[in-house]
C-alpha cells in the first residue's frame, strides 16, 4: 500500500525536476488534515494557462492504542479548470479517489477500501510571491467496500458493500509555488 502512495508521488517529483518556470508547480498540505493527525502532500502542475493537474496522497500510519486505530492511505488526483489563470482566483475540477485501511474502535473492526469520483469548486488567494491559501469542497459518488471482524467466529467475514453520493472533497491548502 506504500507504494501505492510514493510511487505516484515520486513520479510527478522527477517530472517537476525536469523542468522549472515561474509559478509552474506547486507543492501543498491539507491544515485540517494535519490537525487530525493525516500526514498529506499535494502535488500540482500547469498544463495549460487555465488548467493544471493535481495529486494529492494521504496517510494515517498511528496506532494509537489496540482498542483504537485509524491507519489508511490514499490518493486523489485531479484536473482544474482555472477561470482567470493557474494558481489564482476560482476554478472548477474534476477529481477521483482511492484509499484503503483499517478502522479499529474498542471491540468493532473494519478493514477495506473506497473509490471516489467528483466535481469540485474553490478559490485560491495569493499570499505572497510564492505562498496561497485555497479552499476547496466537492461533491460525487462513493463506492466503499469493507469487511468487518467477527468476534464469535474469530475471522474477517462479514463482507459489505455500499455506493452512495456524498461529499468527496473538502480541503483548506496552504500551498507554496515555485
């Protein structure tokens, strides 16, 4: 599942090493994400004068205690539609999303993995040179599918499966560009 993440990540790495404009690329954090304890970065690139690609990997590793634990890892990646000029103003996007982990809480555990697909809207403002704030928020569809542990049988197998529509994107990025 590890590489999963950093292969993905590794990969638009190379290719922003390759070449380097003004304001081309960007690199970012979730602050709501780090707060809960989600250790996140996000890539971008200009492809375009209004339009740019994302890839966002998240991960949870703690195990805070055997009764409680909330480990996964997953990646969004995503298009966006600038309507004034990359990295500033509003835009629209298109993204997707997968992740997998395992939930623990005291005597209930789940392990399992979802997909996403959404539409998304946010803005951008320009702190400085180099820095912006942006807000994001989508909405789309879920498909998650998990099992569950079962205590009297000792084994994973209660299998589930739910699609359903939902919010599939809220974000507050702190973003630096180079």
């Amino acid at each position: 599942m590890k590489k999963l993440i950093i292969l993905p990540l590794l990969v638009l790495s190379l290719a922003i090493c390759q070449q380097s404009r003004a304001q081309l690329y960007a690199i970012k954090t979730s602050l709501p994400a780090l707060a809960t304890t989600n250790l996140n970065l996000g890539v971008e690139m200009a492809v375009a004068k209004k339009v740019s690609l994302e890839l966002h990997g998240y991960m949870n590793p703690w195990k805070f205690t055997d009764n409680y634990k909330f480990m996964f890892g997953g990646v969004q990646p995503g298009v966006r539609y600038w309507l004034r000029e990359t990295y500033g103003g509003s835009f629209f996007g298109l993204h997707g999303g997968f992740a997998a982990g395992e939930v623990t809480f005291n005597a209930n555990r789940y392990k399992g993995y979802f997909t996403s697909v959404g539409v998304s809207y946010g803005y951008a403002w320009m702190l400085g040179v180099r820095w912006n704030m942006e807000v994001e928020g989508g909405l789309g569809y879920y498909n998650i599918q998990y099992k569950s542990f079962d205590k009297t049988r000792n084994d994973w197998s209660y299998r589930r499966s739910k699609s359903l529509p939902g919010p599939t994107k809220l974000s507050l990025n702190l973003v630096y560009l180079f």
